[in-house]
C-alpha cells in the first residue's frame, strides 16, 4: 500500500478545503438566522477551511429532531390537553389584548384562569416547600432540572425521592445530560443507586452527538399528584443554600403554582421524558385515576386564585423565537413601565432595540443585574451591552453581595414573566426554557415592590461611568460581546 508524503496530504487538504468549506459557509448563510452567528462561522470557515468546516459540522448545525413532535396534540392517547380551549377566552385588560393573541398564536395554548401563584424568595425558602410537596405526594412526582447536586440540599432532595418511590408514587427525574456527565456531584448516580427512575436529556457524549453539546434542558420543573407544581430560575444546587451563612447563598426566585396552567407544566414534562426515555406519560400518571383528565373543568376559573396564565415551552426545535416573540410583544405593550431582573444581560438586537424603543415612547425602563457575575466572560458581555440601552434612557442598576440569579420580567404593574430563561441568546437560540407569561396585578404589585426594595441595595450604572472606564476595560467587554451567539 503506498505511503503518501507530505506535498500529497497538502494538496488533498487542499482539494477537500475547496470542495467542503464553499458547502458549509453556504449551509451557514442559508440556515443561521442570527447574522452574528452566520458571520462568526463564515470567518471561522474562511481562515481554516477543513478545521473550521469540521467545527461547524460538529457544532454548527442544528439537528435537534424531537421524537416529541410527533406526539405534539396527541390528546386521543390520553396525554394531558395540548389543543387551545374554544372557550370564551378569559379577559385581559384592553393593552394587552394584542400581546395574548401574540402568545396564544406561537404557543397554541390557551390563557388559563383561576390559578393560584407564589413566589418563593431563595432556597431557604423554596426547597423546604419543595420538599413538603414530594413528602406529601400520593400518586406522581415529576422533577426536571438544568443542574441537580447529589450533596448537601441535593442529598436531601434525593432522600424525598427514593422515600416517595418506596411508597407506591410513580416517580420520574430528568437531569440535563452535562449535569449528569460533567459533574461529580450530580444527583444522577445516586438515583439509579436507589432505582429510581432517572433519565438525562439529550444523551449521550459521544462524537455523533457533539453538535448538540451546547442545546442544554434549562428548564427547572416540578410537578406534585398533577395539583401543585413549582418553576422558575433555582436549580437544586448548594448555592443557594446556606442555613448558616443565609446571605452568603445565590439569590433567586422560584414559584409555587397552582390551577389550570398545571396543564401546560405537565405536557412540557411529558415531551422532554418521552424524547429522552421512550416513555410517553399518560394522563393517568399524573393524578393516579382514569379521570385525571376532567381535573380542570372547562370553566371552572376561580378553583385556585384569581391570576391568568399560559406555558411558554420554547428551545431549538420548532418552538424557537418564541419567548423572543413574547418579550418583544410585552414590551411593545409596554404603557408606564417595564421592570427586568436578570442574571446575564446579554440580549440580541431585537431586544435591545424594543428595549430602547419602549424608553423613547416614555415608558419607564429599568433592569437589574448582579455586580459581579458567576462567569466573569458573560459579566464582560453583558457591561458591553449597557451602552447600546443608557444613551436612549434605559436605567440599569447592578447589585452587590451575592450572584443574584433572579429571571423576571414586569410590564405595567399587571403583566409578569417568570421562569428559567435569562436575557441572553443562549436562552433564546440554544437552550430548551420554560416561562409562564401572568396576567395578575396582585402578583405583579408584590414583585414590582420587591424590585423597588433590590434596587435601592443597587448601583445605578450611568452612560458617563461606562464612557470612563480604562480603553482596555472597553475593548474586553465588546470583545467578549461577540461570543453573544453561544453565549
């Protein structure tokens, strides 16, 4: 067999980096929709043909083909209700009327009356209720979470489980795949140890699968006997619990939720365990009985409280730019003011530019961010981002202390957004997110004066002070800035 010298392998490599990368930056141009994300990999395959074109392969293209699609609406298998009500739609106040046909129209589901939400501040106080719920449970519990630690809180977490198992409740857990493989900590091992049913999404961490190492399940979800569930931003980490050193612990907020909106909690969960298990949920695991299906009557609209609310699910596969649809609608809406928690403030244009837009109509725009970020890189981003929102009178304030992990979004002392995406284009493009959009002024009263009271303890972050900072401090941020496409 003959051995190829050194000038053979140069003018094969040469050959394949014609034929391949041409391929692959018109792929790029025809499918990315971001034009930074097109750009980066047209660079990235023009200066290293054959690498470049191999880290597009592998990276670059979205595969993510959900075998949950094709049980999407499969309501004659007995899988909870995906189909918009034909009901008479609840009322919403007349400003917002456009902003719940925008949602209902990308999510196709109904707005649901009659439930009941809570906000739980930190872990000290949503794992304890969290872990009432799973102690208490009857017939199901379903939990699904980005990051889920073994040790200390999470130790506690899988205790709950493994006694629920013992007892007769049908259980199921799903961990993010980078969670379960990355992580020594993870919950995932211990588990399988104590045979209850466990699963990672988006398995496995082999080479055939590298493309899909950066679109992570970010949702964080539990669902108790199909009655009581809980959502938001907290992961079940050490972080944010600290009993001894309360505030030393990551700041967040998670909800308590009850009511109709359930519904789209319990789907959400059925899809992402069926794609990453084979196993479809029938809606009699949820409650236990052949007629958990009629828990929810069509009608009943104050079982629980007096809030309206719809399931946003949203991720890389057909139910992308809906949360980017929902947010540009809300703050289109915007009459008086918007209100913004977010750990990294790292939008795309159009967010930046309906952000920008709602300050020039007069509305009050305002968003808080931590002062000191978990990952120092998406810090540098999200400073770069300031300047593009403060010259148009966007008021940003960074708090001190903690890493602040909060995800909210507050329109007009009515509307709320809560859930597990950030204000970032990795939640937007590349994770799977789940978000309740809230229609409640009760609500949104009391998380508009829990913003009042995180912004006095904040910084307010003036164009000038930006415009003073060291050139090379300027320079980092808006390189960093670039990254936003995987941010």
């Amino acid at each position: 067999m003959p051995i190829l010298d050194g000038n053979t392998w140069t003018l094969s490599a040469l050959v394949a980096s014609a034929i391949v990368a041409p391929f692959f930056m018109g792929h790029a141009l025809l499918h990315k929709r971001e034009p930074r994300s097109a750009t980066l990999w047209l660079i990235v395959i023009a200066v290293l043909p054959l690498a470049g074109s191999t880290l597009y392969l592998l990276f670059g293209i979205n595969r993510i083909e959900r075998r949950a699609r094709r049980l999407r609406g499969s309501v004659h298998r007995g899988a909870v209700a995906a189909q918009p009500s034909h009901d008479t739609p609840p009322p919403v106040p007349l400003t917002f009327k456009g902003l719940a046909h925008l949602v209902e129209s990308a999510t196709g589901l109904p707005l649901t009356a009659g439930n009941a939400i809570e906000p739980l501040h930190g872990g000290a106080t949503a794992y304890p209720e969290m872990l009432r719920a799973i102690d208490e449970a009857r017939h199901s519990i379903a939990l699904a979470s980005y990051i889920f630690d073994g040790h200390g809180i999470g130790g506690a977490f899988v205790d709950a489980l493994t006694r629920a198992h013992r007892r007769g409740v049908a259980v199921r857990v799903l961990i993010d795949d980078v969670n379960v493989r990355l992580s020594r900590q993870t919950a995932y091992r211990a588990l399988v140890r104590e045979r209850v049913p466990v699963a990672s999404f988006n398995p496995p961490f082999i080479p055939a699968r590298l493309h899909a190492v950066q679109l992570r399940n970010h949702r964080k979800l539990l669902l108790v006997d199909g009655c009581v569930g809980f959502t938001g931003g907290m992961n079940i980490q050490a972080s944010y619990w600290s009993p001894d050193k309360p505030e030393a612990a990551f700041r967040d907020l998670h909800f308590r939720v009850e009511g109709p909106v359930l519904e789209h909690m319990m789907l959400t969960f059925t899809r992402d365990w069926f794609d990453s298990s084979d196993e479809w949920l029938e809606s009699s695991f949820w409650r236990g009985g052949p007629d958990s299906a009629a828990a929810w009557p069509a009608g009943d609209r104050d079982r629980c409280g007096g809030a309206l609310a719809r399931g946003i699910e949203a991720g890389p596969d057909d139910t992308i730019d809906r949360l980017l649809w929902t947010w540009s609608g809300a703050l289109a809406s915007a009459q008086h003011s918007v209100r913004i928690r977010t750990p990294y403030f790292v939008p795309e244009t159009t967010l930046l530019t309906a952000l920008s837009t709602a300050a020039l109509r007069g509305v009050e725009v305002e968003v808080i961010v931590p002062q000191r970020c978990d990952h120092a890189f998406v810090g540098w981003a999200s400073r770069a981002s300031y300047a593009q929102v403060l010259e148009f009178g966007v008021r940003v304030f960074e708090r001190p202390g903690p890493f602040d992990h909060t995800k909210l979004m507050l329109i007009d002392r009515h509307w709320v957004s809560l859930g597990s995406a950030n204000w970032d284009t990795r939640s937007l493009r590349l994770n799977f997110e789940f978000n309740l959009e809230v229609y409640d002024p009760a609500l949104a009263a009391q998380l508009e004066d829990d913003f009042f009271e995180r912004r006095a303890e904040s910084h307010l972050v003036t164009l000038a002070q930006w415009h003073a900072q060291p050139l090379t401090v300027r320079l980092r941020d808006r390189a960093a800035r670039l990254f936003t496409p995987i941010l």
